[in-house]
C-alpha cells in the first residue's frame, strides 16, 4: 500500500515562502517512485481541487499560471520525495495542498497539509 504524506504547511504572511515536502511510505514503491509523475494540487474552501505544479518521471515541469515565476516543483528520486518551494506567497494561494503520484493506472493521494497565507 502507497501512501503519500504532506508536510511544510502552516500560516505565514503575504511575501513569505514555504516549502511543501511529500514523502512516500511502502518498500516496494519506493524502487519504482522515480517512474511516477508528481503533482501538487490545491484545493481552496467551495472551490474545486486544481492542478498546482506537476514534474515527470523525466524531470520536466509544468504550472498553472498563477503561480508560474513563484512556484517551484522539485524531486529527488533518492529521498523518495517531491518538493514544492513557495515564494511570494498571496492570500489566494490559500488552501489545503495535496500531493499525487501517478503512472499509467495507478493513482495515489496524500492527505493534504494547510497552507494559509495572510493579507
């Protein structure tokens, strides 16, 4: 069983920076965990879960556009973990934060960590 956990979240204000870890848990994956797609995504109160930063198995990345230049997704396949740097942080980056690993039909969530920023 995979199981993703989030970490790094908390309260900072706007303009500060957080860093989002997501480890994984399971021997058996952690041999095949460079093979996954990483993702972070977002989920902010009424609103729907959105696609944040994603990083393949090839190490290329990809942003939703509001938070390209402040963002920064990273993985080292030798911790077993993806990363997920914030900086500049807005208001609007509020919500819980989940991490997803994915490769073909397998699919895996963490729990998701909170970050709120305030104005």
């Amino acid at each position: 069983q995979v199981q993703l956990v989030e970490s790094g979240g908390g309260l900072v204000q706007a303009g500060g920076s957080l860093r989002l870890s997501c480890a994984h848990s399971g021997r058996i994956f952690r041999s095949i965990f460079s093979l996954y797609a990483m993702g972070w995504y977002r989920q902010a109160p009424g609103k729907q879960r959105e696609l944040v930063a994603v990083i393949t198995s090839g190490g290329n990345t990809n942003y939703t556009d509001s938070v390209k230049g402040r963002f920064t997704i990273s993985r080292d396949n030798a911790k077993n973990t993806v990363y997920l740097q914030m900086n500049g942080l807005k208001p609007e980056d509020t919500a819980v934060y989940y991490c997803r690993a994915s490769r073909g039909g397998d699919d895996y969530w963490g729990q998701g960590t909170q970050v709120t920023v305030s104005s």
